[in-house]
C-alpha cells in the first residue's frame, strides 16, 4: 500500500469510528475490540497498524481517549466532550 492509499485508509477508518461512537458513546474496546466490533465484520481484514494511527489521530484530534489497564492493554472510548459537541451540532442542524 503506498504512502497516499495508507493515509486514505486511516482517514476512512477513522470517520467509520466516529459514526460508531455516535450511535454508541460509552463503547470503550482494546484495538482488536474496535477492529472486531466497531469497524465490523467486514473491516476485520484492516490491518491494526491503519486503525491504531486512525486511533492516535483521533485522540490528538480530541476525539477518543485511551486508558491503560493493569495488564498494560490500551482500551479506547470516546472523550464526552467531543461527542457532546457533536450531537449538539446535529441536532441544531435539524
């Protein structure tokens, strides 16, 4: 994959995970949890290293957080804020 059709990928990835934590704001999942579930069965082919920079652009993004449990495994979820600020955007459209 070259260095265009990989940033594509994550941009796609990443606007797939923002439609999930819309319509599931409390999801909260390891990497292999957001491929298998929030990018669903069709996207498990992805390869980890396009979501997990899709996930780091997202967190710098103020999008998502991570948190590190106590076996040292990263667990993403949306930051409130954001998804907040969305919804209200949303619905202000309406």
């Amino acid at each position: 994959m070259s260095a265009s059709n990989t940033e594509q990928e994550v941009i796609k990835v990443a606007q797939q995970i923002q439609r999930y934590l819309r319509d599931h704001p409390l999801a909260a999942d390891s990497l292999e949890g957001v491929v298998s579930w929030w990018l669903g069965s069709v996207q498990r082919s992805r390869q980890p290293e396009v979501v997990r920079e899709a996930l780091q652009q997202l967190e710098a993004q103020g999008v998502v957080f991570h948190r590190i449990l106590p076996d040292g495994n990263l667990i993403y979820a949306a930051m409130r804020s954001s998804l907040e600020e969305d919804i209200d955007g949303t619905l202000a459209d309406h």
